[in-house]
C-alpha cells in the first residue's frame, strides 16, 4: 500500500470511478481504448457525465433511470401553472449555477499554472527563433573582399 499513498488525489478518485464502471475496463482490455484516453476525457467532462452511463452495470444504470425519473417528477408537480415559466428559469439559473460551481470544484489551479508556464515557455521559445531569421546579418550589409589586392589584366 506504500505506492498508493503518494498518488494524486485526482487519480484516486479516477481509479475508484473505474471501479464502479466496470465496462471501461473491458473496453481497455479489449484495446478499443486506452486507459488515458479515458482518464482525459474523464478530466473533461467529469464523472456525472451521461457519456458514463453505458460502461456502469445494469444495476447502476436502473438506479441512475430511477434517479433521473423522480428529480423529473419532483420538478414537474413541485411548480404550479401559473408560475411555472418564472419558476423553471429559476431553475435554469440554479441548475447553471451548480453546474458552475461543479465545474469550479473540479478545477486544478496548479495544472492550470503549470501549463500556463509551458506555453509562456513555447512563446517565448518561438520568439527567440523568429528574432534570429529577422535580424540582418553583418556579412550581407557590408561587400565581402576575398583579397585584400585588386589586380587588374591588361
């Protein structure tokens, strides 16, 4: 258990979602897709993403249709007729608020510096080589003499 305590916290968190999509394994054994090719798109999208669904177990997935079913039930006999346009686009904005938040949570400052610096890095880099082909040479402004004589034929 030595190895596992140095780990990111991200990648702990990957490997218990793998555990509870069995299929994602499957997929990788079966080399439709590679382990980081799944660990970045979950990085992306997170793991509430419904692109998830299908790798859970059919049990995961009943659970996940029922969860989904009652929140729909809950939000249509929750809102009256009357008010119901003002209260959906309260709604709306809480939903985009959580999702936002969600997203936040998510969000790693240091990756985000780290791969800010790579690039400055990159930048900076490519602006060095653009320099040196810009710069005027010393040897083209001034005319070369091979010989330090002139010599003429008569």
């Amino acid at each position: 258990m030595a190895q596992h305590e140095g780990m990111h916290p991200s990648v702990e968190q990957f490997k218990h979602f793998v555990k509870e999509h069995p299929k994602i394994s499957m997929e990788i054994r079966s080399n439709q897709k590679s382990l980081q090719q799944f660990y970045e798109e979950w990085s992306v999208l997170g793991a509430d993403h419904e692109q998830w669904i299908p790798y859970k177990t059919m049990n995961q997935q009943a659970e996940t249709f029922q969860q989904a079913s009652q929140q729909m039930n809950q939000q249509t006999t929750a809102q009256p007729n009357s008010d119901s346009t003002q209260q959906s686009e309260q709604q709306n904005a809480t939903d985009t608020l959580g999702q936002l938040m969600n997203m936040m949570r998510r969000f790693n400052v240091q990756d985000l510096q780290n791969h800010l610096a790579q690039f400055s890095s990159v930048l900076s880099n490519v602006q060095n080589v653009m320099q040196t082909f810009q710069q005027p040479t010393n040897s083209q402004s001034r005319p070369t003499q091979d010989q330090p004589f002139s010599f003429r034929r008569d």
